[in-house]
C-alpha cells in the first residue's frame, strides 16, 4: 500500500502503474471512456480533475481507493454513557 501525500503524487504513481500495464495514454483513454487530454491532466496532477473521472481510470488500473481513518476501525457498536 502506498500512502500519497497530494494530487501530483496520486498521478506520478499513475503514470507509473499505467505504464507497468503497458498502455499508452491513448489506450488508457479508450478503455476509460476518456479523453488523452483528461488522463494527461490526471498524471501531471491537475487539481480540477472529477472523481468520476478519476475512479474510471483507477477501475481500469484495477486500483483500489481506501480511506485510513481511526474512527473507521471503531467498533460499530460502542457503548456510550449519558
């Protein structure tokens, strides 16, 4: 897992696995239903980029989203004093 401290980070870090994957931007687009211009945004971490937009790229990259958080991994069912 790799934590990622900003936006430019997230589109290095895509950039790279699209590359692993051997897709050009092009191709990257077509599979995503995107522009080439969208995903260029993305990787040079463009900050008005959609999260739709960004989810479709990371379902083709077959990348998880997954949000840290203590307050997540809180029971579900604390007991409280009133």
């Amino acid at each position: 897992m790799i934590y990622l401290r900003d936006i430019l980070e997230l589109g290095q870090q895509l950039r790279w696995l699209r590359k692993q994957t051997k897709l050009s931007q092009s191709d990257l687009a077509l599979r995503a239903g995107l522009s080439r211009t969208a995903i260029q945004a993305i990787e040079s971490g463009k900050t008005t980029c959609q999260l739709d937009t960004l989810f479709k790229v990371l379902t083709v990259l077959n990348i998880k989203l997954a949000i840290d958080h203590s307050l997540l991994k809180a029971p579900t069912h604390a007991s409280t004093s009133d």
